[in-house]
C-alpha cells in the first residue's frame, strides 16, 4: 500500500483532474484518507477515492 499508492492532497487532485481547492470541498463531505503515525498529514489512496466519489455522485 506504500510507494505510489499513497498521494497527498496535491497530487490526488491533480491525478482526479481537479483543483486543489475542490479537492478540499470533496474532503469535507467524507472523502477517504489515511493518516500515518500521529502526523497531521492525510494521503489518499487513488482508486479508493475513485471509488467513493462514484458512490457519492449518485446522490
């Protein structure tokens, strides 16, 4: 799950087609993220968020 799995912010946004602004709106609706150790850093796994946005754009 390590390596290129992993994206931060920027680089799902980028990866999705999107700003880096709107990625942040689709966060706060329950987008998932993962957090390592106590660190305040969210990453993403691309094809999980894939996944959640084409169960909640259904809506």
């Amino acid at each position: 799950m390590f390596g290129k799995e992993l994206l931060n912010a920027r680089q799902i946004a980028k990866e999705l087609g999107i700003s880096y602004t709107y990625f942040f709106k689709i966060r706060k609706e329950g987008c998932p993220y993962h957090q390592l150790g106590n660190q305040g850093r969210k990453y993403y796994v691309l094809k999980e968020v894939q996944d959640w946005l084409l169960v909640n754009s259904q809506r």
